[in-house]
C-alpha cells in the first residue's frame, strides 16, 4: 500500500502522523472474501443448490452472488428464474453443498486474516456483518479459529436490506451500542456493495483487494489496500481521529 497515491485517504493525514490518536470505537468487518477465501464456494454452492432444483445460472447470476446478501440473492434469482423457493430454504440448500465443498477444501482465512483481527480487537470491539446466512459465518469464523473475536455477528437473516443498503451496518453498530458514533467506527471490505454500505452507515471504510477476485471498484473506500496485513492500528486510528 502507497498511502500517497492508490490508496488514499479522503481529507485525512498518513497513517504515520495518526501514531497515538484514539482507536476507532468498533471495527466491522465483511467476511466472505474479506476474512475467508470463500467466495468461489459460495458461487458454487448457489449454482448446485439452484441446479437441483432444476435452474442453471448464467455468469452474470454468478457474478452478483459475489458482494450481495441473501435477500437480495434470493430475490434475484426468484425474479429471473420463476424458481418458487423461500429464502431460508434456498440458504439451507446452498448450505448443505456449501458444507461439502469445505469438507474437501476447508475454510482458508486470506492474507494476515487472523493475525489482524487478534490485533485489533486489542484496541477496539469487533463484528461482522455479513451477507451470508448465520450458519455460514459461524462455520468460517469457528473454521478459522477467530470467532471468540467477535462481539456481535449479523447474518442475512438479521435485516431486510442488504448491501449496498447501509442495514447490516447500522444493525451491528446498534448491538454494539456505537450507532451514535458511526463516523468512528471502520468498516473493512472487499467489494463495492459492501464499501457503500459502510458509507452510506456513516463509517470510514478500507477496501481490501486480496479476495476481490471477480474486480469490484473499490474505490468508493476511503482507503484501498492489498492484504489486511496493511490494516494497522495507525491506520485505523488515522481515519476516525
């Protein structure tokens, strides 16, 4: 990461002159191509899930499964497909074949996941607010060894609008009790659905580009970095001080 050229911070300082400013007051992060190397498994668990039933989807349904939640995958498919299935059944399908993917694959956290999230919630309280359903996350986050880490997960089932909607934000930030601070807290990201549902949330955001393989613009974020090893404390501390 340059802080000076493509990655910079709107109407902030360089991370290097933030040393010792305050923390921010809640740092929530995406999960899916986020924290885990997950996103080709869930476009895939959607497409067997969605195949058993007799619909195949084309790329561009690929393509918008990646950044979306649930609802709106759901409804998608539901609308192009005149498939007649409920949310919480089509979830519990993709979970099933989902469950089986990782039984061969296994749940990979992506660069520095791991180590970044035990650094920070060091200084700040956690959560994830996600668009995968609750049994997802929960079988990442457990996968990866971090979800004693986090104060508060949000899956799909929590909200009615996902992203780029700002209520899977503004819903953690609440069972957080950080909602009147929301231009202090940091969202971590890694597609643009996600990135204008922090802001539009009122937080700062960081977009990450090691798991946004399908090349979402992320430059919506108030700063991009390549892996959350570059997700430092002065960073963070930099974009709500």
């Amino acid at each position: 990461m340059t802080l000076a050229s493509d990655a910079n911070i709107r109407g902030g300082s360089a991370a290097s002159q933030a040393v010792g400013l305050g923390a921010p007051v809640a740092i929530l992060f995406d999960l899916d191509g986020t924290l885990v190397d997950s996103e080709r498994a869930n476009v895939e668990s959607v497409v067997l899930a969605c195949r058993a039933l007799g619909v195949e989807l084309d790329d561009e349904e690929r393509r918008f499964i990646v950044g979306h939640s649930w609802n709106e995958i759901h409804a998608r498919i539901v609308a192009k497909t005149g498939l007649a299935i409920a949310m919480d059944a089509l979830i519990a399908r993709a979970v099933d074949e989902k469950r089986a993917l990782m039984a061969a694959e296994g749940h990979h956290a992506l660069p520095a996941a791991v180590e970044t999230v035990t650094r920070l919630a060091r200084r700040s309280p956690l959560a994830i607010a996600s668009g995968a359903s609750r049994v997802e996350v929960r079988d990442a986050i457990e996968g990866i060894g971090i979800a004693s880490l986090f104060q508060v997960v949000i899956g799909a089932e929590d909200y009615a609008r996902g992203k780029p909607a700002p209520d899977p934000y503004l819903l953690a930030m609440d069972r957080l009790g950080v909602r009147t601070q929301a231009g202090r807290c940091v969202v971590i990201e890694d597609a643009t659905p996600g990135i204008l549902s922090g802001r539009a949330a009122g937080a700062r955001v960081i977009g990450v580009r090691a798991g946004n393989f399908v090349g979402y613009d992320l430059s919506p974020a108030d700063v991009v970095v390549d892996t959350l090893a570059e997700v430092t404390d002065e960073l963070c501390a930099s974009l709500v001080g």
